[in-house]
C-alpha cells in the first residue's frame, strides 16, 4: 500500500491547483447529466426517471469555479482535487463526511420516492436506524454501548424530521458499518449507484454518480463524488491518472483505483 500512496503523493505534486475544465465539460451547466458531455465516441444510455441512477446523474451542481466549503464555512482549497461542485446543504455540523454523504444521496432518493420503509441504516455496533420508527416520533437513545428506541416526539414526515434522522445516522455509521450492508459486485458489471468503499478508523468511500459507454466497444466510463473530513460538500472528483479524460474514470484499471485523495483496490466496489 505504500508505494501507491506514493505514487498518489507524486501524482498529485504535478497538478496544477487551478480547476480547469476538461475537454467534455459545458460549465454553464448546472447539473452532473448537462455539464460533463460523454468523451468522443462515448453515449449515455437510457435510465429510468424514478431510478437511484437518473436521482444521481441530475444532481444540482453549483457555478463552474465555486470552491468546496467545510461545515464551518471555511473553504477546501481545490489543488485540482475537484472538477464541481454538488449543490446540496450539509448542515453546519462536522457529520457529513464521506459515508455519511453516500448515505445522504441513498436516503434522500428513497425520500423522495416515498420508499420509506427502505429507509434504514445501521450504527457501528449493528443498530438498526430506521426511518419509519423515526417519523412516527420514535428517537434513539444512546446510553455507553446501550442503543434503544423511545417515545419522543409527535409523528411528522416533513423534511427537517427527516434530515435529523440522517444526522442521527451520520453521528454512529461510518464506512466501517455501511461496507458490511453493502454488497460486493464487479467492475465488469459496475452501475450508477456503486461505491467504492474502504471500511476503517478512518476509511473512505466515494460512489459512482454517472456512467456512459463506448459505442462500438462498450467500454464503460464513469463518474465519482465524495465528501470528506472534515464534513464538506460533496464534490465530483478529477481524474488524476488522466487529466484528458478527467473527471471519467475508465473502468479499466488493473487492480488500483487511483483518486485524488484515496487509493482503493477493485475489490472495494459495493452495492446498495
């Protein structure tokens, strides 16, 4: 693992910290699906509107340029870490970091497909966190290594409930308990959706946000976002193995995933 933690560390001593746009990127677009255009020869396939794919593809971005913020305000120097920004809030505490973000993307589709009993994630030490029981006023109590549920609150499904339940999950999940709910899957059959996951103290994870395929060889290409520590917006990654097809990532790499701030192995691909 170290001599590819220095091959990263290299990697990324050549970069510019300018952000600098590739060569597919339209950015006066505002959504993932918009700004970055398929390489030449490459084409978006067709998904359907109420999938975690098309949830992810048409993800707000914000202006070409803007810069990553930390929950405090403060700002992530780029050092071309990042090619966009995701527009979405992450509250003002230091919780949504990578994982959690995941997490947020899955949970925040599920919400507005109303799927709520698929709402669930567990803590660290195996707790069960479910959405349900939440927002029928339920709310969990943590007492040492002692987790329970108990009568707190009158039953509400609005948008504030909701995102204190994600911040209740964030505070006791990490990628040490979401790798485990994960599936594995492969690269040959890598999808929108999938994450590439490190469980630890720390760990990483970031998920694939977009796909497209070659058209006459069906080579896949594909998109990665990831939030951080401390707890930062998400961000589309660059491509620091290829700045010419940055931000696509090929899936075919030989055993190392190389990414701006994390190396992982293909064995790390999960599934929801």
């Amino acid at each position: 693992m170290k001599k590819y933690l220095l091959f990263l560390s290299l990697i990324l001593s050549l970069q510019s910290c300018a952000q600098k746009p590739s060569t597919s990127s339209n950015i006066k677009e505002n959504t993932i699906i918009s700004r970055f255009t398929p390489p030449k020869g490459y084409i978006r396939k067709e998904v359907d509107s109420t999938s975690f794919a098309y949830h992810l593809r048409n993800l707000p971005l914000k202006p070409y340029g803007t810069t990553v913020k930390y929950h405090n305000g403060k700002t992530k120097n780029n050092n071309n870490t990042y090619a966009a920004v995701i527009d979405l809030p992450i509250g003002k505490r230091d919780l949504h970091q990578c994982a959690d973000a995941i997490i947020r993307l899955r949970a925040e589709y599920l919400y507005k497909q109303k799927k709520y009993d698929s709402i669930h994630f567990n803590f660290t030490n195996g707790f069960k966190a479910d959405y349900n029981n939440w927002k029928k006023g339920k709310r969990i109590i943590v007492k040492g290594n002692t987790v329970f549920w108990k009568q707190q609150a009158k039953a509400k499904n609005d948008y504030y409930t909701f995102w204190k339940y994600l911040e209740m999950v964030f505070s006791y999940a990490g990628t040490a308990s979401l790798e485990k709910e994960l599936k594995p899957t492969t690269l040959a059959n890598i999808q929108i959706g999938d994450v590439f996951i490190k469980g630890g103290f720390p760990g990483h994870a970031i998920i694939v946000v977009d796909m497209v395929f070659h058209k006459k060889t069906n080579q896949k290409l594909f998109i990665l976002a990831q939030s951080y520590m401390p707890a930062q917006e998400l961000q589309i990654l660059t491509n620091p193995n290829d700045t010419s097809l940055s931000p696509w990532y090929t899936s075919d790499f030989d055993e190392i995933l190389v990414t701006p701030e994390w190396v992982f192995k293909k064995l790390n691909l999960k599934r929801f």
